[in-house]
C-alpha cells in the first residue's frame, strides 16, 4: 500500500502562501468550521523575517468572495482588519484613444472611457446580447446597455446593501484591500483556527530524494523541516521551482512590454472623499496608472516598461497624474518594483509546485495574479494527490491547464493594447507590431470582425476569462465588428425586453444603493448578516 501524503511545506508566505495553506486546510482539516482532532495534512509554512510583503496586490476579482467564505473568515472582520472596500469592475481611461490636449486626463469622458464590469451581461444565460447591442452602438456602450454597473460604478455606489448577507450581492463584486494587513489577518486565521504552522526562518539548503525529488529543506534555526510535497510561494525568487529544480522561465517582454511600476499611498483631500467602486486604469505615455480607493487612502501606481522610458520621467508622469501641491508631492516617496514579464514552463515539478509568483506574473493589469493564485491553490486542494505514485498524474493534468491559462491571461492582457488608437508615443505604437502580437491573438481579431466574441472562441472550461470579457474591452475600445446579416424577430423582441429590464434595474438600484463609503461606514457599525 502507498504511503499517502500527509505533510506539506509551504516556503514563502504573503498572500500566496497563506492562502494556499488556507485552502489546503479548509478543504482537508476542517469540518463545518471546526478544525479536525487528528488532521489529515500536517502543514507547515516558512517565511522568511526579512522578506517583505509587496504590499501592492490591491485588487481582487470576485472569487476572492468564495476563497475567504471557504477559508472561514467572517467578511465583516475581513473589511475592517483590511481596510477594504468594494471593487465591481476596472474603468479604463483614455486607453482608446489619445486625450486631447485641454483635457484633464484624469476625469474620464464617456467618449474616451470604459468599464469592464464584474456582472457577466443581463441575461446572459438566456441570450448573447452583444449582436443585438452592435447595430446601437453609437447611441450607448456596451456596458451600460447589458450591465447597471457601468453606471453605479459612476455614481460611486456600493454592489450591495447593509441587509445583505456576507458575501451576496446585487452587483457582482470583489475588492480593494491593505495587501500587508490581508497577509497578516490570513496568517493569524490560518495559524490560530486551521492549525497551519507557521516558522519564521531562512531556508539555507534544499535537499534532494535520488529520482530528483525534494526531501527537506533546511532552516537556519530550525534544522531540517522534511515533506512530501513541497510548495513554492518565494515569488519572483522562485527558489525551489525556478533555482533548484530549474524549471525554466519563459519571458513575455517581447509581448508585453511593461518591467517596471512606481507606487505610492495617497491621502484623501477629505476624510469623507468618495470611495471609487471599481480600479481606475488610465492610459499615459509609456505605460498606465492604476488607481485603487480604500477607505482611508488611495493605491496609486504608474506601470511602464524601461525600454520606453527612464525611472525620472516615469515619477514625473504619477506626480502630473496626482496633481498635489508641491508640499503634498515632496512627502511622497514612490516605491520602485521592477519585474521581468513571464512565467515558468510549468507550476508543478516532481514534488513541487509553485503558486504565486513563484510560478510568474506578467503585469497589474486587470488584477489576475491573485486570481490565478485562488485558482492554483484551489486546485491543489481540490485534486491533491493521495500518494507520490499518483502524483505525477494529476501534476500533468494542472500543468496543461496552468499553460492554457498563461496563454488566455497573455492575449487578452494584449489585447487592451493591440486595439488601441493612441499616437502619441512608440510605445502604443510598438504594441501593435504584429511581431509582438501572437499569432492565437491574431487569428481571433481576424475572427471578430465578422462576429461577435462567444463561448465557441474559448477552447477549454473554466477559463479566466469569459467571452463576455472580450465583447467589454472589444466594444469599449470601439471595435468593428460587422453586423449580422439577420436577425430572427422573436430573437430581437427577446434582446429587447432584456435591454429594457437591464434599464430598468439600473433606475431601482440607483436609488437603493448608498455609496461605496457610505455602506462601508455601516459594516463597520453593524455588519452584514452572517450566512
């Protein structure tokens, strides 16, 4: 009989390694929220106490909802131990097109704006509206046609009420959190309710079975910590995937340019300052800012590639963006991360499997680092192999899907840019190079065309993004796509009413719903009812 598996070392922590050892102890330690008496997995995570937490991981896709809800945390606790708000899409500013001159580029314009939002299309399951939308689409955005947050987000309202119950929603939402403060609130939740240990140490050594396997690794303090199967959450260190087992890495900077990001904590002008309901991503020379609100700051960052521009006109350009008075701009100290765009052949070799960054990360854009960290763990809990002899199985299996989503992550990440029309630098210019444009990214936008983004262009279930995705970023750039030569009537009467009752629902929570910050002051009074 083989031995199974019951020790896990999870090496690195931040918010890969503790929500890896959350969802592995959830999904195997933990019965109806009460930790098991003899666990099944023994989980032990190392970190380092000189490595930082990156701290600019702010935004979360809506399946961060499902991840604490299965860890265990109370969403209250999590808004109020994290300084979170409520994320329900990404607005992208002057990304069609180049602003004009007298514009502030900072007050998004209805022409030269769009909101890809969280909610997939009213009525999505019934219809495909977006062939309907096409022959309306100079008379309003496809989002504000078949989602109501393209306009709540502009009003600055909250998806959901105080009456709602943790975790559900009118809107669909994820979040803006203190990436630090989410760390340590999964480290104290994991280490104190879903008996993870937690060591705080160097590893000096890594120690190898004979078939290439990892044995142990060594601590400076601690000694040798032993496992079967080994997790690497080191980022982009990489230091058991990527330096011992040599896994190569395979770099995306002749794709997507950007290496580099300045970022810096801003003060409100006012406490009571509107909290924005969704990430601002706005376009500049070289590059793009992001700009997150949580409730007592804003996240701000400039996103560029050094192959286009130098660190000093980099800072100019998120001084300009910000606009504060020189007294306010001299307190501010932008932090540098540079980064090489890319990610390993493959997350899982012999006993390892890494999760993170450790695995890759290619750029902020569109948040989906976190996302594939929720869907890597996941899928590890899920599917852990009961023994090594299995193990090389299902590790294949995970392999194949991690690839499908690099690749899916890569063109439509690319995509933001290819369609776009902006001139003004060589850097936009340079994205549309078909030299840097692969050739699967290619052959859809060839496709599109002639018809619309559907299910049919997404080769494989459970994909990260849906076709629903491409039609918000396609149609909110002003993509062309020729229209259908025939449309069935009762088709057309179906696609209407849909629209109508999208209008509709838009009007009725325009008036329900208190604001982003307004809603968060009552959690922190009241709290969501509990599940």
């Amino acid at each position: 009989m083989h031995k199974p598996i019951t020790q896990i070392v999870i090496v690195g922590g931040g918010t890969a390694g503790w929500i890896t050892a959350g969802l592995l102890a959830a999904e195997h330690n933990v019965d109806k929220g009460v930790l098991a008496h003899s666990p099944k997995l023994n989980i032990t995570l190392i970190e380092s106490p000189d490595v930082a937490t990156i701290g600019v991981g702010e935004g979360t896709w809506p399946s961060m909802r499902s991840t604490l809800s299965k860890i265990g945390i109370d969403e209250n606790q999590f808004i109020r131990c994290c300084d979170a708000s409520f994320k329900q899409g990404s607005r992208f500013i002057d990304w069609r097109n180049d602003p004009s001159k007298d514009a502030d580029s900072k007050a998004p314009t209805q022409s030269n704006s769009y909101l890809h939002p969280f909610s997939l299309p009213h009525g999505h399951q019934e219809l495909d509206l977006c062939p309907f939308w096409l022959p309306h689409a100079d008379q309003v955005s496809f989002a504000e046609a078949v989602s109501s947050q393209a306009v709540l987000t502009q009003l600055g309202l909250a998806p959901k009420t105080i009456a709602s119950a943790q975790y559900h929603f009118q809107n669909n939402y994820g979040y803006h959190l203190n990436a630090g403060k989410f760390s340590q609130m999964l480290s104290e939740h994991c280490t104190q309710k879903l008996g993870v240990t937690h060591i705080r140490d160097h590893v000096s050594h890594i120690i190898n079975h004979d078939n290439g396997d990892i044995a142990k690794v060594i601590t400076a303090a601690h000694g040798e910590i032993h496992g079967q199967l080994f997790i690497d959450c080191t980022g982009t260190k990489s230091l058991l995937l990527g330096e011992h087992l040599q896994v190569p890495f395979l770099s995306q900077k002749s794709v997507l340019f950007n290496d580099s990001a300045l970022a810096v904590q801003v003060p409100y002008e006012q406490a009571d300052s509107p909290i924005a309901s969704c990430t601002h991503s706005t376009a500049q020379q070289n590059g793009w800012i992001w700009d997150i609100g949580l409730p007592t700051r804003k996240g701000v960052g400039y996103v560029y590639s050094s192959s286009h521009t130098n660190d000093a006109d980099a800072e100019q350009s998120l001084l300009t963006y910000l606009g504060l008075d020189s007294a306010t701009a001299n307190k501010l100290t932008p932090r540098k991360l540079s980064f090489n765009p890319g990610y390993r052949a493959k997350c899982w070799q012999n006993n390892c499997i890494a999760i993170g960054m450790a695995a890759g990360f290619i750029e902020p854009l569109e948040a989906s680092a976190l996302a594939l960290i929720e869907w890597t763990a996941a899928t590890l809990a899920q599917q852990l192999p009961s023994n090594r002899q299995v193990m090389d199985t299902i590790a294949a299996r995970v392999n194949q899907r991690y690839q499908l989503h690099w690749q899916q992550i890569i063109d439509f990440l690319k995509l933001h840019y290819v369609i776009s029309q902006r001139e003004v630098d060589s850097y936009w210019r340079d994205h549309r190079d078909k030299q840097s444009i692969p050739d699967s990214l290619q052959a859809q936008l060839e496709l599109w065309r002639y018809q619309v983004p559907n299910q049919h262009d997404i080769s494989y279930k459970e994909a990260l993004f849906p076709a629903a995705s491409f039609q918000y970023v396609l149609y909110g750039m002003g993509f062309n796509t020729q229209l259908p030569s025939h449309v069935k009537p009762s088709m057309q009467q179906q696609a209407q009413q849909l629209f109508n009752d999208n209008q509709q629902r838009t009007q009725v929570l325009s008036k329900s719903l208190l604001s982003n910050r307004d809603l968060l002051a009552k959690v922190v009074q009241y709290g969501f009812a509990k599940l």
